[in-house]
C-alpha cells in the first residue's frame, strides 16, 4: 500500500497546500512524506521548507539534513518523522521500539558516532543503536505518556492511579488506544497496582467513571 501510495503523493499535495495551517495539517505532512517513494526535487524542497519553518534555530540543523537524506535529495522516505526523532534525542528522554523492546530510556547519543544509547524496558542491559536503525524501530514519545511513567516514574503513576484513576485510565487509552478489561489489567496490574488491590481499585474506578460520565 505504502508504494502505492508513494506514487500518488503529487495528487494529495495541491490538497494539503490549502489545508489551514495546525497540529493536524503537519501530521498529515508527515505522514506523506513518510510514504512517499518518489524523492523528487520538489518534494525534497518542499520537505525542507517545511523543516526551517519549524525548527528555525536548531543549531544541528544542517547535520540532521544529512542523516535524514535531505542533502542529496536521493532517498528522503520518512524525513519528518527521521528530523523529529533526531531532536528528541535527549538524555532522559523516551522512545518505544517497534520490534518488541517496548519503552526505552535514553542514555546516550553522538552525532558524531551517529548512534543513540538506550535502556529498555524489556531487554536487559544497555542498548547501542545507529542512527539508521534508529530511524527503523523507534517513536518518540513525551514524559507524560502513560508508558514513559510506568517506565521511568512508576512510584508517581502509582499515586496518579490512587489519587484520580479514572484520569490514569483515560491517559492509558488515549496513549495505547482501545483496550478491553482484561487488556488494562495487564497494563496496570502488579505493575502499578499490586495484585491484591486489584479487584478493589478496579470496582471503584468503574464506579467513579459511570458517576464522572453519566452525570
């Protein structure tokens, strides 16, 4: 599908030119630049443009355009996500890896070595990933994600899930997306609320959402 689509793009383009300008209009962007086969001049410009514009003074601007591909304008597939990545490249940030690792902490990078140091959550033991892999598996995502606070700060999700836990299961759906009774229990269960507790919290946060939505 994506390499039809790629091939397409020039169709959706002259649509999203006039789309209002917003959070909404970048992602749809981004998500054509992340299909797109065909690396053409215009694009690879127009990708550029769309970059300067949002990162205007980002000191390693120039060095991103490279590891991203933009300097050769050869092969730039997924240069937005690419650049979003490179920035969120901080110590202490989080990223979920695609392929099983589930959520990771950064604990390093070098632009020189172009690679990122990561600990995961399900594999033992520091991680070194090239840039180029990089770009493969892993999303970036914010320090108020449900899986970054289970990961990084689980003492202070425990106390959100105590304090407002409707709130907590709200932030669980909204980030992982639809989840059944059984699907949030893994998510929660043991691993922000004991075991023993389960049954009890889970009765009264149902309680306390049929009241917060029903009335």
């Amino acid at each position: 599908m994506a390499d039809s689509f790629g091939l397409h793009v020039q169709e959706i383009l002259p649509l999203w030119r006039v789309t209002p300008q917003s959070p909404g209009s970048e992602e749809i962007f981004k998500l054509i630049i992340d299909l797109q086969t065909m690396n053409d001049d215009a694009l690879a410009q127009m990708t550029l443009d769309f970059l300067k514009a949002k990162y205007p003074n980002d000191p390693l601007f120039n060095e991103k355009i490279r590891l991203i591909g933009l300097r050769n304008r050869e092969k730039f597939q997924g240069a937005v996500s690419n650049f979003e990545l490179l920035s969120h490249m901080k110590i202490g940030n989080y990223v979920f890896h695609t392929g099983g690792w589930g959520v990771g902490e950064i604990v390093d990078f070098s632009f020189v070595l172009e690679q990122v140091s990561i600990e995961f959550d399900y594999v033992p033991g520091r991680k070194d990933l090239s840039f180029v892999t990089a770009f493969k598996v892993l999303i970036p995502i914010p320090p108020d994600h449900f899986l970054a606070l289970r990961f990084g700060n689980p003492d202070l999700l425990e106390k959100k899930a105590r304090k407002d836990p409707v709130g907590v299961i709200h932030m669980l759906l909204k980030d992982l997306g639809p989840k059944t009774t059984a699907e949030i229990k893994d998510e929660l269960c043991d691993l922000i609320i004991p075991a023993k507790e389960w049954t009890r919290w889970w009765q009264a946060t149902r309680s306390k959402a049929k009241k917060r939505y029903l009335y």
